[in-house]
C-alpha cells in the first residue's frame, strides 16, 4: 500500500527528517509514500505563529532530492495537508496554482477561530453542540473552496474530546455528513481514512466506519489511505484495519494522487 498522509519536519509540529520517514516506509514494504505537510492560513497564534506556514521552495528542493536518494527503491510525491477556512480560500487556491504538488489534502483543523487540539475548546458548546458546529464549519468550507483532492480525517474533532468518541455518534448528525458527503461526489473529491485515531485511544479510524458505508452507499468511489504520521514509527501505522474497514464497506481499490491526478490500486 502507500501513506498517503504523512508528515516530516517541515511541518510545525514534527521534527522528523523526511528520510527517516522514507526509510521507515521501505522497511514496512510501503510501494510509496507522500509527503503532505501542513499549511494552515490564519490558524489561531500560537507560541510561533509559522508553524503552519512552509517555505515551498525549499520544500520541493529538499524533497526532491530525498526523492534522487532513494530512486528505484520506494516512490516518493510531494503533496500539502491544506488547511480550509473560508477567509483563506482564495490564498489557498493561490498556492496551489504556484506549486506542483502531487497531492492536495483538504482539513479542517479549525472551528470558528479555535483549534480542538488545544485545551479549552469544549468549555462553551460542550461536546455534542462541539461536534456539529465542526460538521457545519466543514459545509461552509465546501461551500466556498473545492480545490483539494481529498478531504481529509472527517471526525478530526473526536480526537480531542475531554472523552474522545464516547459521546460521538455519527448518525446524530447525519444531516450534514450527507451533504458533506455529496458534496464530495459531485465535485469528484476523495474521502481520507485516516489511521491516527486509532493510536490516538479512538474506537475506530477518522472518519468512522460507518461513514465509509455511507459513503459508498451514496456513490462515493476515491477513497485513500493516511496515517497522518508525525515520526518515521507511525508511518503505515495500522494499515492492516484501515484495509479491513474499506473492503468490508465495498471499496476494492484506493488512490494515489500524482500530479493530480488519481491512480487506483486493487486492495489486496
């Protein structure tokens, strides 16, 4: 399989060289592995307000050269993990025409100015109102902005709930996962799973199982496989469940993105 969803040290919040990462990807039998280190406009300041930012031309000239180092050993693209709010859609259209990345994942990580991650973000809303407004904050961003390929971990929210999916139920929100959903479809956009929760202490991978049926159910096809790794150890972290959640929905291949463009390989 490839890791579609990876993250070295060009990212604010890893310090892992991208060759350890690459190297780690071999060792495990990976066919490829893409980089997709974040860039997230406008995310709420915090100690330093670049952490999310990433010089691209020293991105690609480093990644490049990883990319020579290990030719004919293991494949290696160069994508971004793309923050969505809408006030940074047409910066994040911008950067996307200038660059040639590989990959283009669209997250959402912020919540009306706030990031769940850091404590204090369930104070007001509590859980369930929390979960909701992510999902409404999800439509409003596709709303505005579809230039990404693949929208990714949708459920991210759960991951930090004073007691993470406990009080998540996908069904109590339905309403906006189908038009999230659809709205994927009709634009062509891929559904990420993500194998992060499942090491975070969730029940099962971002998004829920039962969202991937739902998925299916609706007409969706791309699907592609992260671990949203931050260190060379997480890379293809639970991989095995990630195959076992998608083939039990119905998907029989996944896709990699190269000069986006998706390819699809047969799950085997």
């Amino acid at each position: 399989m490839w890791d579609v969803h990876t993250h070295c040290s060009f990212s604010g919040d890893s310090t892992e060289p991208p060759e350890n990462m690459v190297q780690s990807a071999i060792d495990k039998g990976l066919l490829g592995i893409c980089f997709t280190d974040h860039t997230d406009l406008y995310y709420p300041k915090s100690p330093n307000e670049d952490d999310f930012k990433i010089d691209y031309d020293e991105y690609f000239r480093k990644l490049r050269s990883v990319k020579e180092q290990f030719e004919g050993r293991i494949k290696i693209n160069i994508g971004v993990e793309l923050g969505q709010q809408v006030i940074a859609a047409d910066e994040n259209e911008k950067l996307l025409s200038k660059y040639p990345f590989d990959f283009c994942i669209g997250s959402v990580h912020v919540v009306d100015g706030k990031d769940p991650y850091y404590p204090g973000f369930f104070d007001v809303l509590g859980e369930k109102e929390a979960f909701r407004r992510y999902f409404e904050v999800t439509v409003e961003n596709l709303e505005r902005f579809t230039g990404f390929d693949v929208l990714g971990h949708l459920g991210y929210i759960a991951r930090y709930a004073p007691h993470k999916d406990d009080n998540y139920n996908y069904l109590e929100y339905l309403d906006l996962v189908d038009v999230i959903l659809n709205k994927l479809i009709d634009r062509g956009i891929g559904l990420e799973i993500n194998t992060s929760g499942i090491r975070g202490g969730l029940k099962d991978a971002i998004p829920v199982r039962g969202i991937f049926e739902r998925y299916k159910e609706l007409g969706g096809e791309i699907v592609t496989t992260g671990s949203d790794a931050h260190n060379a150890g997480d890379v293809a972290a639970d991989f095995d469940r990630a195959r076992e959640i998608l083939t039990d929905c119905g998907f029989k291949y996944y896709a990699v993105y190269t000069q986006r463009k998706p390819e699809f390989f047969k799950f085997t």
